[in-house]
C-alpha cells in the first residue's frame, strides 16, 4: 500500500504462488520461520470489501456512459421528428406557432423533447404570474410581459426562439397560452433538442470510451497494483514489530474513487465532454426545473450531477494556489460523495424550488436574455446561453471553495518530515554489501545528513485516533461496517494512521489537501493462534505525502567481521511509517 520511491532500488521478483496460501520457497522458509515459528502465513482479501470495491470501481469506468441515460445514443429515433430545422427563421416560426396555437394541451418528456402545460389563474392579475408559466426562465426579453398581459385579459399569445451557444444552435423552444376559462389560461411550453449529424454522435461516443479505458488503467496503476503489492508483502515480512507472531492476515480494500478524482486528465476530460454536451444539459435543466414526472425529473437531475466534475476541477486548482500561497491550512479536505450529492441537489431540487418565486426567476431570465437578438419585426428571437453557462460553472467551481474554507488560525511551525521506509523494495539488508538508497525528506536546513531512524510499532496506549474506522467520511464508514468481520469490538485493535498525524501537525505535507482521500486506505486484520484478532492495521498510499525538497542519501552498510556469525534474516517490514518531529535550531 505504501509504494517505494521512484528513485527506489528495484525489488527482485518473486514467484507468485497461490494468492490464498503461499507455499514456503527456500528463500521464504526462513522468513516464515522467523515470524510464526515454521507456520504459513496465509494472506486473504476481504470478500465483501471486494465486491464493494469492485462495484466502485466498475461505477468509475462506466460513468463517462451515464450521459446516455438522458442522451440519445444514435440520433434519429430517439429525436422528436416535427420538421425542425437546424436554424429556425421568422418564416418558420409564424408557420409553428399558428400551428401550436390550436393544439390541444398535452404533456409529455424524453431525451430530446419536452412539452409541458400548466394552467394558470389570472384572478389576481400581478408579476407572479409570470413565474407559474412554464418555460418562463427561458422567455426572451420582451415575451415576458406579453405573457403577463395576456394572462390578464385571457387572450392567446405565442411566440418561438432558438438558443444558441457560441452561434450554434443547441435548442428550439416554443411557447403559447389559450384561455380555458374566464380568468384561467393554459400556457404550454416546448423544448426540442436538434438533431445532429451522425458524425458527432459517434465522436462523443468514442470520447467517452476512450475515457473509460483510461479510467480503468488509471484504477489499476494507482490503486489495485499497490493493493496487490500489499498482500505480496504481507505474505513475505511482519506488518510491525507486534505482528511477527501472526499466523493470518485479512485485508479490507478501500475505495478508489478519489484517486480517479484527483486526476486532472480524468477532470479535463469530464469537462470537455459536459461542454460539448452544453445542449443535453440545458434539456436537463427544463426538465428538472419543469418537469412533468418523476421520471423525467429524476434523469435530468442525474444527468446534471455530472456537473460534479467542474467542482472537482475547481478542488484540484484550489489545491495548487493554496500550496503556492502557503495557505494549504487554510481548507478542509472535502468527501467527493457528499459534494456530488450537494451539487445533484443545488441543480435541481434546490432549482426547482427557487425558480418559483418570481424575483429569482426574473433574475435567472435577465443572464440568460442578456445576449439574445431579435428580428426586424420583432416576432422571433435567438437567444444567447453562453453567459448562464458561465455564470452556472462559476457557481460550481465556488460551491466547494465555500465548503472547504477553514476559519482563520495560527499557521503551526512547520516540523521536519522524516519519513523511514521499509519495504521488500527499499530496505538495507543487513547482510548485504551492495548499495542501496534510503529517502530522506526533511524542512531542515539542506546540510542536514542525519539519516531518518526507525518508527516503533504504536504502544496500547498511544494515541490511535487517526486510525479508527470513524476517521472517514459516511460513505467509507457504511462500506467498513457491512465489510468488518469483528465489529464492534475491533475499534479496540487499530492501529497505524501515522500520515495522518503529520497532515494534523502540517496539513503542506499532503499531496491534496482539498479533496478527502481516506477512503482509498485499507485495513490489514492480523489474527495469531486459534483465529484470534490481534491488531487492525490502517496503510495508506505514500502518493497522499508531498516528497518535496528531498534528499537522497546513500548508505553503504558496514562489512562484517569474517568470524561473525550470519544473522539468518534481516529486520523488514511489509509496510512503511513515518513521522513528524520538531526541527530544532540552534
């Protein structure tokens, strides 16, 4: 789980056996011998935590597929065939809107197409009225009080508009009202998506393979290859110092979606799909915001959660100018679950709430019309979204900066950074005469040439808090009770979580301090004779430590005298610590 340095000599490879039970090898008897006196150990996954982690997992590389459950995969049958054109004229909208006029009131919704009808009563004639007709976020500038007068004197009105993004139609919306009664008036609100060319259809779709592929790879070099790495370990070396005795070890596997998360590639590639899909998200919107089913409001809400990704991309941003200002103190690590609920929930329940009262909703309509154009005669308009757009990843990218803005407070002195690692990669065999490097990484003054030195195994009564399973978010929390073999009586047992006392003595030590990463950790059950729970162990990736202004020193170990005798084995671990001391100059 800790990984070796880059810079790290090379571990030889050995030959895998059975990942459940490793037969002893020559070169592994000894080690056995030592740590369980003659037994095997056996090393195993927890099943449940491989199912529950597998689910995430497949969750992460099918999510660039979520679009289509509110986006037609092939165009043609799944778009709405009324005659629309890509670009619609004056001409043509007298044409439809005398068409719509007559039509009887119907409401219906799906991937490209939206019709609503609302009746509205006019008996108290005032502004609010405005913000009960559907579609009125989208109204052009004028059609608004149009709409209001002829709400009041019950008379029909109808108008059509095209929304443009950058110049390229993305959405052809149709509005008309038809008195039902003395002061009562049906107003219905259509929205149709354009069809687009086969082409860009299938650009789209070959993107968000690509992404997915590259998803899964990424799972596999930054999360399940140390996990692997892991158990290879704990099969050859004791977990600490109170672990050589251990006849079996169970490994609860974490969840890797932050790791996918903090990936700037991952995120770009997110955004760009969402910005090529501007007009699918703006069909979600009236969905959500006008909806006429649950159905049709629970896919536009799910489908404007991608959203998520802005805000993701805005944490990782955040996350280098705090480091560069020296301000990496100054947030709170956000949970990527909680923050895709948030924003799921601010774009469309939240919405769908506040654009009922007619202030908001004359707001909202004012940034939305503020580029809009009308004909000579005034009786149609193309109206601009770039700028709602604008302002809506604005808000996106603030939602998580607000969330993870921490009060004001001392910033602690930086201490120094020892890190001590020892694993089947980067340890100094004692009997061995070749060279090998040990990282050192330190805040101290660059002269500095003591070596970092060895970590004991935590006592009963150290400090353990970092490393109890209520050290997670909800989601971690809910995925290590259905997984735990021993609860609750295993809280008793945890111990590790060492990386996280050195973010609680310098938050600049990890590598991202905006987005929560603990959820990637896994937790080691070591278990002696008779099946008996003797430790749970918390390891973490080394990639959350920030190995900067590091120094490599060589350490050549001293000959041994020829009649010594030779140690049978070396003192090595499965895993790595490290610590945080206080840096004192005099």
């Amino acid at each position: 789980m800790l990984d070796a340095p880059k810079w790290a000599t090379p571990a030889p490879l050995l030959p895998r056996k059975s990942s459940k039970l490793r037969q002893p090898t020559p070169k592994t008897l000894s080690l056995h011998k030592y740590f369980n006196a003659g037994g095997v150990t056996k090393v195993s996954y927890n099943k449940r935590s491989v199912f529950i982690s597998g689910l995430f997992a497949l969750s992460l590389i099918l999510s660039p597929m979520k679009a289509y459950v509110s986006e037609p995969l092939l165009d043609g049958s799944g778009y709405f065939d009324a005659g629309l054109p890509m670009s619609p004229t004056p001409a043509w909208s007298a044409l439809v809107v005398a068409d719509h006029k007559q039509q009887t009131s119907a409401e219906n919704s799906n991937t490209t197409y939206h019709i609503i009808t609302s009746t509205v009563d006019a008996s108290v004639c005032s502004f609010a009225l405005v913000a009960r007709a559907p579609g009125a976020l989208f109204y052009p500038a004028d059609f608004g009080p149009q709409v209001l007068q002829d709400l009041c004197a019950t008379t029909p009105v109808a108008r059509a508009w095209t929304m443009q993004l950058v110049s390229v139609p993305i959405a052809v919306s149709i509005a008309w009202t038809q008195p039902t009664g003395p002061n009562t008036t049906a107003v219905s609100f259509i929205h149709v998506l354009p069809v687009y060319s086969s082409g860009w259809v299938l650009a789209k779709l070959l993107w968000r393979v690509l992404l997915s592929v590259y998803i899964g790879w990424l799972l596999w070099r930054q999360y399940y290859r140390h996990v692997a790495h892991l158990l290879e370990n704990l099969d050859l070396y004791p977990l600490s110092d109170r672990s050589k005795t251990v006849e079996r070890y169970e490994v609860i596997i974490g969840d890797p979606t932050s790791t996918i998360v903090s990936s700037p590639i991952v995120c770009a590639g997110f955004c760009l799909d969402i910005l090529a899909s501007a007009d699918v998200s703006l069909h979600a919107t009236v969905r959500v915001i006008y909806a006429v089913d649950a159905r049709s409001f629970l896919c536009g809400a799910y489908y404007l959660g991608r959203h998520v990704w802005f805000s993701y991309a805005a944490l990782l941003a955040f996350n280098r100018l705090l480091r560069r200002k020296r301000m990496i103190h100054g947030c709170v690590a956000q949970s990527t679950t909680v923050l895709a609920v948030v924003i799921t929930v601010l774009l469309s329940a939240a919405a769908n709430g506040c654009l009922r009262w007619y202030p908001l909703v004359g707001m909202a309509n004012s940034i939305m019309c503020a580029l809009s154009t009308a004909a000579a005669d005034g009786s149609f308009y193309t109206v601009e979204v770039a700028p709602a757009l604008l302002v809506t990843y604005f808000i996106l990218a603030m939602v998580p900066v607000v969330l993870g803005r921490r009060a004001p407070e001392p910033r602690p002195e930086p201490p120094e950074l020892l890190i001590y690692h020892k694993s089947i990669s980067s340890v100094l065999s004692a009997n061995s005469q070749r060279q090998v490097q040990l990282g050192v990484v330190a805040r101290a003054p660059s002269d500095r040439k003591s070596p970092a030195t060895p970590v004991p195994a935590l006592a009963p009564t150290d400090d353990n808090s970092f490393a109890k399973f209520d050290f997670n978010d909800w989601k971690r929390r809910l995925c290590l009770y259905l997984c735990r073999p021993h609860k609750p009586t295993d809280t008793d047992f945890c111990s590790g979580g060492s990386i996280y006392r050195q973010f609680a003595t310098d938050p600049s030590h990890q590598s991202l301090a905006t987005i929560n990463g603990r959820g990637t950790d896994c937790y080691v059950y070591g278990y002696i004779a008779a099946g008996q729970l003797a430790d749970v162990t918390r390891v973490s990736l080394v990639s959350h430590l920030v190995l900067q202004k590091g120094s490599i020193v060589s350490v050549q170990p001293k000959p041994a005298p020829p009649d010594a005798p030779q140690r049978p084995h070396a003192q090595r671990f499965a895993v790595g610590k490290s610590m945080a001391r206080a840096t004192h100059h005099g």
